[in-house]
C-alpha cells in the first residue's frame, strides 16, 4: 500500500496545553500539508482523546491522540511541540516502508522507555504504558461505554 501518510504519531498532551490556540495551530499543520481538511476540522482531532489522570478519574490532566503524519510535517511538529509542556510523542511508521515495517519504532521524546524500541512494533496502548510508568497516568474510561 502507498500512502503519503508514512508515520504516525501517539500525542500526549497536558490539558494545560489543549488551549483553542494550540488545536488550531496543530490543526493548521496538517490543513497546510495536504490534508484536504481545513484547520479547524484538523483541530477538532481533540474533540474525543483519550483522557488520562493520575487517578484514572476525571478531570483529564492529560489528553492522548493517535494519528497519522507526513513526513512534510515533522519540523512543524517539533516547533509546535517544543511550545508545549512536556508533551510526549512517539513516532512509529504507518505502512511498510523501505527502513521500517508498519507499526515499527521511528523516534520518541519519553527518554528511556525502559525498552530497546529500535526494530520493535510500539503500539498505542504501550505507549500508554510508558505514561503509566512515567507519570503515574491512567486512562479514564469513556462515560459512554
């Protein structure tokens, strides 16, 4: 499958952080780099995170999205990132591609991850884990579910 959409990315970001300003300018990285979306469609990916807390109850301190990237948007995201407040990341590829097989370990900002990630598949769900690790967060449950 060739897609454009090589990487992706699990975004964790403190609440403190989720300001309108910032869902717009992550919005706009990606309305700039042809999603074929509009910014403030691209902004509302923080409609429905994943919310964490350090108790496993609201409110949320952190919100967790998961979504695909272009490779055009990496130094966007860098500079978007370095303004937030130790807002994590790790990138893994999203498709097989000629270095990496799909879901493979590509890059992090967690530090150690008490794991050797390189030529591993990192999932969502263990990256929640390094969080849980880290920072002692947990994932809330859906209200809904």
């Amino acid at each position: 499958m060739t897609t454009a959409w090589k990487w992706r990315m699990f975004l964790f970001v403190r609440s403190v952080d989720a300001t309108a300003e910032n869902k717009a300018a992550f919005g706009a990285i990606f309305a700039d780099n042809g999603s074929n979306e509009s910014a403030g469609d691209e902004a509302r990916a923080f409609d429905a995170p994943v919310k964490l807390s350090t108790t496993g109850e609201l409110p949320a301190q952190v919100y967790g999205l998961n979504t695909p990237i272009k490779t055009t948007m990496r130094d966007a995201l860098l500079v978007f990132l370095d303004g937030l407040t130790n807002a994590r990341y790790v990138a893994v590829a999203n498709a097989d591609l000629p270095n990496y097989r799909d879901g493979e370990y590509i890059a992090d900002n967690f530090g150690d991850l008490g794991i050797d990630p390189v030529g591993r598949v990192i999932t969502f769900d263990q990256a929640l884990g390094f969080l849980f690790r880290e920072f002692g967060l947990q994932r809330i449950p859906d209200e809904d579910a």
